[in-house]
C-alpha cells in the first residue's frame, strides 16, 4: 500500500536557459534543443504533500499559491498533474485516487521557475509514497517527462548540468558541483508578481519560429563549456559575462518568435541599468532573467547585503528575496495535511 509522502524542492536559476524542443523528438519526451546549466536556490520552493487512499472519491489537487489561501486546481494545470500522477499509478498498479497539496514560498508563473520545483516535488513525493528506490539518474529523467525540463536539474545538489541525450533514457540532469563549493548567491528581484501572459511551454512550442533560434544554438556550443568552466574556476567575471549574453539571446528569441513574447517591463531594465552603474564603480552583480521580468542578481555573499539595499531603492521593485545554492529534491516528515 502506498503510504502519505512529503517531498520540498527549490527552484533553480539557469545559467544556461532551456529554450524550446529538440527537432524530431515528442513534445511528452521533453528531450531539449540544447543542453543547459543552473544553481539551486535555496528560499525558493515548493512543499508538497501527496496520499493515495480509499477514502477519495475522486482526485483532488490543491494548491497555495505565495500569498494566497489554497486553491483548487482545475482544468489543464490539473490534467498535466493527473498525467504524471497516473505514470506512477501504472508503475505501481495502483489505482487509488489521490489527494495532493503544495505550497510555494514565491510567486508561481511570474518567470521564478515555479513548475521546475513544483513537478520535481511531486515526482518525489510520488516516488517516497510508492516507497521507490530510485537513482538520481532515474529522478531526474521521471522528473522531466512530467512536463517541466527544467524540474529535473532541480533534484541534483548544487550546481548542476541537463544533458540533451538522443532519447528518453540519456536526457538527465548530472551533478557539476556542490552547493557549498562556490559562496555564490542569487537575489531575486521581483518588479512584477502577477501571472505572466505567456507560459514557457507556450514559449517552447514557438521557439523554432524564431530566425535567431538557430543561431543562438550555435553559440551555445562554445558559451556551455565555458560556463561549466566559470563554476569549476569560481570565475564571477566570466561567469557573469556569459549568464547575460544568454539570457538576452533567449529573450531575443522569445521576442521573435511568431507571435513575438515579451517578458521585460520598465522594472526589468530598471534592475539592468542599475547593475551597469554598480559594476562601474567596483561592486560585481551580473542578471539572468527566466521567462518572466523578474531579475535575478548572481553576486558573492560577501556583496549580497549592500546590493540587496541598494536595489530596493528603485521606484519598480517590490521585493527581494535571498537565496544561497542548496541541495536539491528530498523527502520530509512533515505534511501539509
């Protein structure tokens, strides 16, 4: 019998972004254009509780959004948590309903990878209600067909690298560093909390539409070793260089696609000027921006107090939030209901 499993995972900020399928490969395989790289991020996160049980009648799927009182979920966020839940009800011939719960500690579908610490928290809850033995190998690549790519670097300690692969079986996420290898740290700064017009799967679906799409896979092929290779070294200045050159070039894509995404707003490229200014006068803070227009400032913890003051003071900042690179997906003995 399948027992009551907690699972918290935090979100991840990409490096390197995931942007759009991988040609010849199904949509449900989730198999990436390109490789990409991230930091897990330890304020970030996702709390979920799942039970499997006689007692439901039918499935129910809840969720507490940063800020809001619980939600019912409905309609295709629903069936796209129900698809994943039923792939480990065929794993297990399980057929109990099940009652599942989450809650967020940031804002959802506002470009703060919500969906990467969401899906990654139910694939292991899933995974310790079946009392499932599973490597990190077989985590992470049950945790991206779930929908999310990006849940599945979100199980891996740290700093941490998704291989394209070929095929299902050969697209996971591995290991580059621990988190306590580097004392990087990552300052969310929100500009704007409400849900984002356009999804990153919406987003995924019309990346090939843009002419920039290509190229910009191209020159990844040189930028990914090269930020393996900023991590490996502690090397902010490479590092940093590199982070905002591919999060232009991903918006770049988004914002030529057809139809054109845009993401940035006023408050985006407040935070982006601003750290311009600040690295001229010696104080080192480089951005990196998911879909979305929130920034995130990758900077040393020795700088993180003085940039979070100073960013605060900007007319189109609502918040920060603080975080240090963490270690990934696990179970806790503490539900939510």
């Amino acid at each position: 019998m399948p027992v009551k499993a907690t699972a918290i995972s935090p979100a991840n900020i990409a490096f390197i972004k995931y942007w759009g399928r991988k040609e010849g490969t199904e949509d449900k395989d989730v198999i990436p254009s390109n490789g990409s790289i991230s930091m897990n991020i330890d304020n970030c996160y996702t709390v979920t509780t799942t039970e499997f049980s006689s007692r439901y009648k039918e499935d129910e799927i809840w969720i507490q959004f940063f800020g809001q009182n619980p939600q019912r979920v409905t309609g295709s966020q629903f069936e796209r948590v129900i698809a994943h839940v039923n792939r480990f009800r065929q794993l297990n011939n399980c057929d109990l309903k099940i009652k599942v719960v989450s809650e967020n500690s940031f804002p959802s579908d506002a470009g703060i990878a919500a969906s990467a610490s969401g899906f990654s928290a139910l694939t292991m809850a899933l995974a310790g209600a079946f009392k499932m033995k599973l490597k990190l190998k077989e985590l992470s690549i049950l945790t991206r067909l779930a929908g999310s790519g990006s849940a599945c670097r979100s199980v891996i300690d740290g700093f941490v690298e998704w291989r394209v692969g070929y095929n299902s079986e050969t697209s996971y996420a591995i290991q580059i560093a621990p988190p306590e290898f580097w004392d990087l740290a990552d300052l969310v700064v929100v500009v704007k909390d409400e849900k984002k017009e356009f999804s990153s799967l919406h987003g995924h679906s019309v990346a090939h539409t843009s002419p920039f799409y290509k190229r910009r896979l191209e020159l990844l092929k040189k930028r990914i070793p090269l930020v393996r290779k900023a991590i490996n070294k502690k090397d902010l200045f490479l590092l940093g260089e590199l982070i905002e050159e591919d999060a232009v070039e991903l918006h770049l894509v988004a914002m030529s696609s057809k139809p054109p995404i845009f993401y940035w707003n006023e408050g985006t490229m407040e935070v982006i000027h601003f750290l311009r200014q600040i690295r001229k006068n010696g104080l080192l803070g480089y951005f990196t921006i998911d879909a979305g227009p929130n920034v995130h400032i990758i900077c040393l913890q020795k700088d993180l107090e003085k940039i979070d003051k100073e960013v605060k003071r900007l007319k189109n900042v609502l918040f920060t939030i603080k975080n240090s690179p963490c270690v990934g997906t696990r179970l806790i003995s503490k539900h939510l209901f």
